[in-house]
C-alpha cells in the first residue's frame, strides 16, 4: 500500500494514452512528458507505459507499508527517503514503512514516481490514464488528494538498481527549443508572421496546463474571420485564436477546434511541452514534415538502446 | 461523396482530407478506421485527419494513396431527440450579443432556435461536445476572442451556423446563449453517447 500525504498542486495517475476515441471527443490523457516517464518505468523494469503518479511542481509526500522499488524522474526536486536524500533517476529499494518526500523544482514542471509492475489504476476506454474533466481514468477519475491510499498491481522483486545514463537525463532550464513544421492553416500568415513564427522567443503565459500552453510576447495574426469550421487538434498543434496568443497543445488536447492551426510540433519534441511553466522561453525551429520523421526515428533509436535492454 | 484525391501532411504525423460536407466527412472517418491503419482517424466539419505512428507512416501513406471513399456504404442515425433548454440570463450570458450580431430580437432567436428542426453534424472537442447544425443561412456568429476558462456543463452556444452543446464542463470559446439539464456524456452508462452524427435534434424552451 501506497498512502499519500501531500499531494502537491496536483497529482494525477497517468499510463498509456487513450488512442481511437478522438472522434467521440475523448482526448489522449497520458503523461504530459510521455520521455520522462518511460524513464522512470525503465528503472523499475516495467514497460514505458505503465501506469505511474505524475506530480505538479513537488510538494509530494507519501507513506508505503511495504516495501518496493521506486524510481522518480522528470523536473527535479530535492528527493527525501525517510529525512535522508535519494537521487533522481535511480531505481530505489523502499523499505516497509518508509516516508517519501519531493520538493518543488526550480525548472520543470512535472515528476514521474514509477513503481514497480505499476499502479492500480481504473481503465476507461482502453486506458487507466487520468483525464480530469471527465473524471475519466486514474483515482476515481480525480486529483490525488492525502490520505488516498493506491495499490500496486503485482508484488515482485526488483533486484538491479538501474540509472538513467547521463545521456539520456533531460536538463531543464526554462528554455525550450521544439522542433515544429507548418499546419494545415499556416497560409493564413502572412511573410513576416510566418518568418516571426520561426524566429520569436516566446514566452510561457499564465495557462500552461496539460491541455494546452499559452505561447505570448509575440502576438500573431492569421487571416482568419473566426469562422473556420471546426477541424481536428491533436497534441503538437499550435491553434491561434484572436488574440493572436498561440496555444500548444499537450496530452489533454480537446480533439477539435476552431482556431486557426499555425504549426505543429515535431512527435519527437512534443515530450518537452510537459516541462513548461510561465514565464519560461520556447522557440521553435522550422523542420519540414520528412526532416521531422528522420529526427523522430533518430532520437527513439537512441531511446529504444535503453528502453528496450533489459539485463 | 466529394473529397481530394489524396490527403496532405499537416504535421509530421498526421495527413488531412478535404471534403464538402459534414455527412461527407463522417463518411469518409468511418471507412478509413475501418482501414484500422492508424493511431486515429478524426472527421471535422469539412476535413478528416489521420494521425499515424511514424513507424507506419509510409504504409499509410501507400493505403492513402489507393484509398477510394464509398458514399454508399454509410449509415447514420435518424432519430429525434428533444433537449429542454433554458435561454438567456446566467445560463446565456451572450444572448444579447448573439441577438445583437444577428439582429434579432431574443425572443425572435429563441423562436428560431425552437421552430427548426437541427442535426447533429460531429461529435468533438471534448467528450460528447456535439455540433448542431439548423440555423437559418448567413447565421455568422463569431467565436469569442479570448476562450472563457470554464464553461458549465449543459452549456449551450452558438458559433457560425452551428449550435454547440458543451457536455463537461471545461474551457470553451462559443458565445452561450442558454443550458440544457440532460447529460450528454455519461462514462458510467453502457451507451455513454447520447447524441450521435445524424441525430435530429428539437430544442425546447422551458
């Protein structure tokens, strides 16, 4: 058993996404940063989607009564195991009756805490991610809060202790570059919109939740009346609304929208969105469509060197 | 059924059909998930996206490229279904501007609004959001400039032509111009939908 404490601004269960149901409205959920928390499982031996506690800006505490292997990943925080430190991206060995403390990080937004062969979590439509506005998934469909007591699906002994080559260790520093290729409305920009597009330093608004990031101090202007009929978003799209502030979407993508789609953000960047708080710069560097595969194939061959090796 | 012959790239892993019409659009999802090639296949009003696993995109993009759509093979639902709406105040704050763009009066609007008989075109956005078109020709509602945070459950709006029916509560960026009590999205119920393409749809004042 799993007793959480504090739960932070916000913790939420979350494993695969929920793929096929789009066109019903239901959006992906899953981790906000899918690569940090394949790491974490990595760790403790479970496959990349297994379903583990994504935490908001720290301030978590948790209790177990027996013992297990953890492994926490992702924006970094001071990580305390019974009042004593314990790394990042290592496999920990709890002992029964252990307390687990994480504290906010300076940058970065998220953590991933994986334990081994997963959390219990309700599926719901395919999926035990949590999806908070339709109470889809995870705990009850909700927030963790303390007092919530989690279990484990299977009792079973890790006996390496993984760490994360260097390598692979996402840095966060408040500075995002994302790789990203035109969408389907992006002609409603003018020439030097478009050219602003790729060149601005954007800075992270008030909204940056899982759904979407608000990207501002450069406003732009497509040529839109605002009456585009509705198309589909997916995670990586960058709508543009009036207000000439593009949004990013993330894992809580809704499934369409009617703002014009200015860019998209390459598959193999979209991990990062997860990371991003106000206040933080994103550029975005002009691929197109090919080159982005090429990367994408790139960095999960690198990837897949480590999430695939088992001893 | 009129679509584009092939569909273009919009993102790195995502294609994107053109078509005419909402049915033509529905029509065209429903096949190519049949095609069961992709991640997901997601029909707007006038397009269709396809979204795939970069391992798979160039066998994608080869079904694609054969792909013939079939009009004739799809179905949708017919039924009637009646909604009770309450129009206007707290649960419509933008009837006025509404009415105000349209030039209608509210009680005009509301007279519309209940008189036709509208048809629900696409399910999106989020679950169960349903779009509704039935609004007379050269409605042009614009959508707000700046997207309300939250947005009640039940909440209905009007943007372009189309009624929209907001399912969950949530952000959301059409002008509201009144509530529905029914749910439209119960993950609890062995049909969680009830609204589907196709359906019928009569508003009540009440």
């Amino acid at each position: 058993m799993f007793q959480i404490v504090a739960a932070g601004l916000q913790t939420t269960l979350q494993g695969a996404p929920r793929l096929g149901y789009r066109h019903l409205g239901i959006p992906y959920a899953g981790p906000a940063d899918a690569l940090s928390m394949a790491l974490a499982n990595r760790l403790v031996d479970n496959s990349t989607d297994a379903t583990c506690l994504e935490i908001t800006y720290g301030g978590f505490e948790a209790e177990t009564d027996t013992a297990c292997a953890i492994a926490i990943t992702g924006a970094g925080g001071e990580v305390l195991l019974s009042g004593a430190p314990a790394p990042m991206h290592e496999t920990l060995h709890v002992p029964a009756g252990a307390r687990l403390k994480l504290k906010p990080a300076r940058y970065g937004a998220r953590a991933y805490l994986a334990i081994h062969s997963g959390f219990r979590a309700r599926a719901q439509f395919g999926a035990t991610s949590t999806y908070l506005p339709a109470q889809l998934g995870g705990h009850e469909g909700r927030a963790l809060r303390a007092g919530d007591v989690l279990s484990v699906t299977a009792q079973a002994q890790v006996r390496q202790t993984w760490q994360t080559p260097d390598a692979l260790r996402p840095l966060f520093d408040g500075k995002f570059a994302l790789r990203a290729t035109i969408s389907a409305e992006t002609e409603l920009l003018d020439d030097v919109m478009r050219e602003a597009l790729f060149s601005n330093t954007f800075i992270v608004g008030r909204q940056a939740t899982r759904m979407g990031i608000s990207l501002e101090g450069h406003p732009l202007f497509p040529a839109s009346d605002g009456m585009m009929k509705s198309a589909p978003v997916f995670p990586g799209t960058i709508q543009c609304p009036p207000s000439g502030i593009p949004i990013a979407l993330l894992c809580d993508a809704q499934t369409t929208g009617g703002y014009p789609r200015i860019a998209s953000i390459a598959r193999c960047d979209r991990h990062q969105l997860g990371q991003m708080r106000p206040g933080d710069q994103v550029r975005l560097l002009h691929r197109t469509p090919e080159q982005a595969v090429i990367e994408y194939e790139r960095k999960q061959v690198l990837l897949n060197g480590w999430l695939d090796r088992r001893a | 059924m009129s679509a584009q012959r092939l569909a273009r790239r919009i993102a790195d892993d995502v294609f994107e059909y053109r078509v005419e019409t909402p049915q033509d659009a529905q029509a065209l999802a429903s096949q190519l998930r049949a095609l069961d090639l992709a991640e997901d296949v997601v029909a707007g009003l006038d397009t269709v996206s396809v979204r795939c696993d970069p391992e798979y995109l160039t066998a994608v993009e080869a079904a694609l490229a054969t792909f013939e759509p079939d009009a004739a093979g799809f179905q949708l639902e017919s039924e009637t279904i009646e909604l009770s709406i309450q129009y206007g105040g707290e649960f419509g704050p933008d009837l006025k501007a509404v009415c105000d763009q349209t030039g209608l009066s509210e009680s005009a609007f509301i007279a519309v609004h209940t008189e036709r008989t509208h048809t629900v075109e696409m399910i999106g956005f989020t679950p169960g959001f349903s779009y509704i078109s039935g609004l007379p020709d050269g409605f042009a509602v614009p959508r707000l400039s700046q997207p309300r945070s939250r947005v009640p459950v039940g909440s209905v709006g009007v943007s372009s032509d189309f009624t929209g029916v907001y399912a969950l509560a949530g952000p959301g960026g059409w002008p509201l111009i009144g509530r529905i009590q029914d749910l439209l999205f119960d993950p609890e119920s062995a049909s969680p939908f009830r609204l589907s393409p196709g359906h019928r749809v009569k508003f009540k004042a009440v």
